[in-house]
C-alpha cells in the first residue's frame, strides 16, 4: 500500500517542522513525543479533545488514529510507523532500536506485545474508572484543545462519554479483563528485570523501554507525563489501589525511574523550523525569490556570455567585475593587489575573530592556514568516504520503504552535519542547533551584503552559543589527549597536537580555526549537492549520462562538478582592489569592489572546449566552485568526495523525480521533495 504524501506547503517563515495532530493524554502521543524529545527533534503539537479530533484528522488525511504525524515526507496514523520513521532519520547516537540483530528482534517482539496488550489495555482501564467522573476529567481531556471543543464536550458530557465507551471500549464490566492483561504484562517485565539489570534489553536504553513508561504512564502517574493526568488524590479508590501496586511491582519502578531519568522536558512551543534563520513573512520571500529567480544562474550565465566577449573587464563606477578564465585566475592570483581582508575581516572580527580566509598574505596567514594544515593526514580520503558513506546509506536507507526523501532536510544537511560531528568533531548541543549556528553564521559572514540587522541578530545569537560550546569541548579533548585518549576527529587531533608542541594555536586559535572550517562545511554541501540534483532531474539527458556512470568512482565525481557549473554556489569571489592596478589592459582603480567571476570562467570556450555539454575528462583542477589562488578552498579534499556520495545515493534511487519545487530558507535550500519507486530497506 502506498503512504500518503506528507506536506510540502511552506510556513510563513520557513519549512514547515513535524506536525502532530494528537489527543494530549493519549499514551500514543506521549510514546512520539518522548521519542521525538529524546533526540531534540523540533515539531508542533495540535491537540484535540478524544472523540471530536476525528475532524481534525479527517482534514489532513487522517483517520481515528491518533497521533496523525505529517512531515514534509508522508502522513503517518500508526504510532509504530512514526516512530520508526523518526528513530531512522536521527543522528546513530540518538537512536532508540537497537543495531545489533538479535537486540532488534527481541525489541520487535516487547513492541508487539505492548503495542497489543498493554496501550488498549491501559487506555480502556482509566476511562474506565474516569469517564464517569466528569470533573476528574474535563481538564485531562480538554488540555490544550481549541475552546470550541470544549465548550461542546462540557454541553454534551453524557453523549460524549457513551461514544468514548463504545469505541474504546470501556465500562466497569471490563475492567477485570483490562485488569488481568496488564498484570500479564507486568508480570513479563518484572521477569525481564530479575536479573537486575537497569534496562529491558541490558545495558542499552532501547524503545521497548520508552514504549513500556509511555504507555504505562496514564496509570502510574509519573510527575512529569507530558500531558497533565487525572488528579491522584481524585481518582476513584480501586483505581488509585491497583495503580498503587503497579508502581511497587519492578517493571513499575523501572517506567518511574525512565520517567525520572530519561524523560526529556518538554519542549518549548515553536512557530517555525528553528533550524531555519530567515526572519520573513510569506511576502518578503516571495520578493526575495522573484528577485533570485530574476538574477538566478540562467540569467547570470548569460549575461556572463555577453561581458566575455564585449567587455571582459566591465567597470561601473566603482564596481569591476573580471568574467574571462585566464584573467579570473590572474586576479586571483595577485593576492597582494586584489585582496580579501577588506571583504571578510570585518564581519569575522565582529563574530569569530580573526580567521585565514579573512586574511592577506602575511606571516600570520601562513601560520594559521599552515597549522590547521598540519591535521590533514595522507589517507584522509578513507577516512572521509566512510564517513560520508556510512550517513548517506542510512538516510536513503530509512526512506526507501517510503518512496519519498528530502533531499535537503532528510540527506544533504543532516549528513554534512553529521559529517562535521563525527569528521570534525563537533556535534554541536543538537543536529538542529548545529544547523542552526552555521547556517546564520555563514549567511551574515558571506552573504549579507547589504548587513541586514535581522541576520546579523541571527549570527550574534549563534556565535554566543558556538564560542563557549568549543571552548569546552576543547578542554574535553585535551584532558582526553593527555591521558593518550586521541579520537579520530580532526578536533583532537589539533587538541593533540598542541599538548605535543606540533603547532602554535593556542586554544582560543584551535576555536576560531574549527570554526571557521566547520561553517563553511555544512550549508554549502547541502547548496552544492542540491543544485547537482536539481539540474540533473531539470535534463534527463544529463541524468542518464549520470545514471551511467553512478558507479565509476572518477567518472561520476567529474560529471557532478561539470554539471554544477550551470548553478554553482559562488559565481563570484569578491575582492578589493588595494592599488590602481592593471588587468587585461584596463586600469582598475584603487579602492574598487572586484567580483572575480568564476561562475563566468567555468563556460570560457579557451579553458573549457565546448561548454554547453556535460563532460567526464575535464581535469578536476580546472574547475573553480572552489575559488582560486591561495583561498583556493580549503574544504576541497572534503568536497571532492562528499558532494558526489550524496549525489550518487540520489542518482541511484529507481524513478527518481521531483514531487514538489525546491524550498528556500533564505538564499539555502531548505526543502526539496523527491519522488521514486519505494522499496524494501535494505
Ligand atoms: C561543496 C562545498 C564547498 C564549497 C562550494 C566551498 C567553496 C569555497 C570557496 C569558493 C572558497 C574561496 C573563497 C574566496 O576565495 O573568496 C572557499 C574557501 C574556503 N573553504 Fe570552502 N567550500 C566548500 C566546503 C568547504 C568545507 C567542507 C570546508 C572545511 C573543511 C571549507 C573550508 C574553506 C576554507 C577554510 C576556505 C578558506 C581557504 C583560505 O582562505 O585559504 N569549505 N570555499
């Protein structure tokens, strides 16, 4: 059976976050959003009253099932598909069913038997007892629901209640058969803990665990259930004893102790995508749109075409910009006349401090960019590729049985943000604030040109936040490094080889170094790998080419950075001219604003014969996405390997189509559904 199209609309400032659609006490509910709390996963709960949620539901696709679960992906009504949804799409380290085989069969079995045995039973028990008592009730069921819903069920309690009995069902002639199948499960558990181990599975916290708490909770009453629960002291009397001697037995502590312990508080209410920095309203992304589409790659290239040939130098007052190959590189190469503190040291001394790309040729540049150098070591590449692989799989993994994957917010930026977790090491405090800090912080330090205040608000807050978070992780790793515990990450090993005297940063110097690699490495992975994949599935011609060669390691890199020539995500390098100085014949004068137009070189017929066409022999060091000359990137070692992994676990999907347009946080990608022939996981 297919599964429903989730909702690509946009919110007015950005992607929409996961939606539930819920009834606030329902231990179903609560069981997505433990889970989702548990990996810091932003969503927004719409909670209904039992009964009268069916229409709320029924408006976006849903049935009786709550919660209905919308992401940008698919509609869920069942609480195990979403929570195995969410489960795959998180980082390794957060996620709740177990990788070992064996572990993973015996958690499928504990959910089988909660999912069948304990959730309805546990449900019916308490409406059981508390249906009748209206009082106990209205504020349990009515938590957070529109007022409208419960005006009505405050009017017709009495109907309300038959229609709750009949559907559950509920009534106290049941209630010795609900009585006995939580006993039974209890009685499972309890054995499960005999030998004293701290989780149902061992050692490992899993989701049976959770499952278990979740769904016991309505009758255990832990202090911290996310939703409020009848009032103890209220209860009716059988009720509170058989609750009683449930929270003594074992497995009733063990759900008291998860809550106690592994509970997330809740999360704060959002009114958009938090790992979105744009502060718009739908108008003025609408204009900022227009005005992309208007001055977007098409349109560029074209005008590029025409100042090549007629005015290869073209000044406008105090602006030049420089669009022939061998001149773009000349520019470039003249480092000391066409510099770049100028353009980039303000807004990094302003956040981060003083970094190499903000500076010129100097003793200090050399040092800096040398010692962070120094880390990269000569079989880097292994380490990469299986980095890279390992979290691209895993997200093509989760959405095959789907038929439906973003390629932005399920692919390119959670894997480039688990790329600078585990390659960098730098996991930030979650994947969405990770995201969110070097997101504004690349928008303000590259990109606001016209220093939008909002933007640089954004940055301001992230850099607060970065700063003292890197700072502590350094002290982590030096610790560690001097107990001879170095990681793999490229973090301790500059930890490391500071303690060894190899380099000269200081920790403040190893902060801003990381972090000026790390803001450079997620949104622009996500921008370039997006743009591959849109102009691939824009020429089916070119996509077949790319089809072809998906798994020629060599091949397949050439043809993704040939294709990105027609969108690639810096066409200009901007410089300052610091002298009068003469390029190409024409006198630039001193104190001009330069754009080295690379997007430009890259279609010059004298450096790239035949340039409309997509080619595989092209050599690697021709291409300028990367800039040119000593700023030439310093990421490309990374980019070279990366962008194409995430572009061939695209390529490789069978079908594989656009299902709606490509979102925009922004000048980023935000959001970019695709369609293909769903499969099993593998
Ligand atoms: C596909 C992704 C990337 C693209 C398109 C890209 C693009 C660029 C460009 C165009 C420049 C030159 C800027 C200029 O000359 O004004 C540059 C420089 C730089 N990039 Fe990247 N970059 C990417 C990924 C990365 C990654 C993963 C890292 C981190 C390892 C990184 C770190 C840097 C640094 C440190 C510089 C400055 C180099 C210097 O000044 O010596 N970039 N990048």
């Amino acid at each position: 059976m297919a599964i429903k199209a989730g909702d690509t609309s946009r919110d007015a400032r950005s992607r929409k976050p996961y939606r539930l659609l819920s009834i606030s006490v329902s231990p179903y509910c609560e069981l997505v959003r433990w889970v989702l709390e548990k990996a810091s996963v932003p969503y927004q709960e719409t909670c209904s009253v039992p009964v009268l949620h069916f229409f709320a539901n029924k408006c976006k696709g849903g049935g009786i099932d709550v919660p209905l679960f919308i992401s940008n992906e698919v509609t869920l009504t069942e609480a195990r598909q979403t929570i195995e949804y969410i489960d795959s799409r998180v980082p390794p380290a957060l996620m709740l069913y177990p990788s070992d085989s064996a572990l993973n069969t015996e958690t499928q079995r504990l959910l089988d038997v909660f999912f069948a045995k304990l959730i309805t039973s546990v449900s019916s028990f308490s409406y059981s007892y508390c249906l009748p008592e209206k009082a106990l009730l209205m504020p349990v069921i009515t938590y957070k629901a529109p007022s409208w819903q419960t005006c009505l069920v405050d009017r017709f309690y009495s109907k309300f209640r038959a229609r709750m009995e009949q559907s559950l069902p509920a009534g106290m002639h049941l209630i010795d058969g609900f009585r006995k199948t939580i006993e039974e499960v209890f009685t499972e558990v309890d054995g499960l803990l005999k030998d004293g181990r701290p989780f149902l599975l061992g050692d490992q916290l899993t989701i049976a665990d959770i499952s278990f708490a979740a769904m016991t909770g309505p009758l255990l009453a832990p202090n911290n259930y996310g939703s409020p629960l009848p009032d103890p002291l209220r209860i009716p009397e059988p009720m509170r004893v058989f609750a009683e001697s449930l929270r003594s037995r074992p497995a009733g502590r063990h759900a008291l102790k998860l809550y106690r312990e592994h509970r997330p508080r809740p999360q704060l209410e959002i009114d958009h995508h938090p790992a979105s920095t744009t502060p718009e309203s739908r108008l003025s992304y609408l204009k900022s749109r227009l005005i992309a589409c208007a001055t977007g790659s098409p349109v560029q290239l074209k005008v590029f075409a025409w100042l090549r040939k007629h005015k290869p130098v073209c000044m406008l007052g105090k602006t030049v910009i420089i669009s022939r190959d061998a001149d773009v590189r000349e520019a470039l190469a003249r480092n000391t006349e066409f510099t770049i503190a100028e353009i980039n040291a303000p807004n990094m001394l302003r956040l981060n401090g003083p970094f190499f790309l903000g500076m010129d040729a100097s003793e200090t540049y050399t040092r800096e960019q040398g010692d962070t150098r120094k880390v990269i070591k000569p079989d880097e590449s292994q380490l990469i590729t299986a980095i890279a692989k390992k979290h691209c799989q895993a997200l093509v993994n989760a959405a095959l049985p789907i038929g439906r994957i973003d390629m932005v917010s399920n692919l390119a930026r959670p894997a480039a943000a688990r790329f600078i977790a585990e390659y960098f090491g730098v996991p930030g405090q979650s994947e969405t604030r990770l995201m969110y800090w070097m997101r504004s912080l690349f928008y303000d330090l590259f990109i606001n040109l016209n220093n939008d205040r909002s933007i640089q608000i954004s940055a301001e807050i992230a850099f607060r936040e970065l700063g003292p978070y890197l700072l502590d992780l350094i002290a982590e790793r030096r610790k560690l490094a001097k107990k001879g515990q170095v990681g793999a990450d490229f973090l301790s090993r500059m930890v490391d080889m500071q303690v060894k005297k190899q380099i000269s940063l200081d920790d403040d110097g190893i902060r801003r170094n990381i972090s000026g690699l790390i803001v450079g490495a997620l949104d622009t992975t996500n921008k370039v790998s997006t743009s591959v994949v849109n102009l691939l599935l824009d020429h089916p011609d070119w996509l077949s080419q790319a089809k072809a060669v998906v798994d020629d390691e060599i091949a397949f890199r050439h043809l993704c950075f040939d294709v990105l020539r027609f969108d690639t995500m810096a066409t200009v390098m901007r410089r300052y001219a610091r002298n009068d100085i003469d390029i190409a014949g024409v006198r630039i004068p001193q104190g001009s604003n330069v754009f080295v137009a690379t997007g430009s070189a890259m279609f010059d017929e004298s450096a790239f014969p035949d340039p409309q066409s997509i080619k595989t022999d092209r050599p690697l060091d021709r291409y300028l996405h990367f800039g040119d000359g000593m700023h030439r990137c310093f990421g490309e070692y990374v980019n070279r390997i990366q962008v194409p992994i995430i572009v061939g676990s695209v390529v490789r999907l069978p079908n594989v189509r656009k299902h709606s347009t490509l979102l925009f946080d922004g000048p980023f990608p935000d959001q970019f559904v695709l369609a293909f022939d769903a499969q099993p996981a593998k």
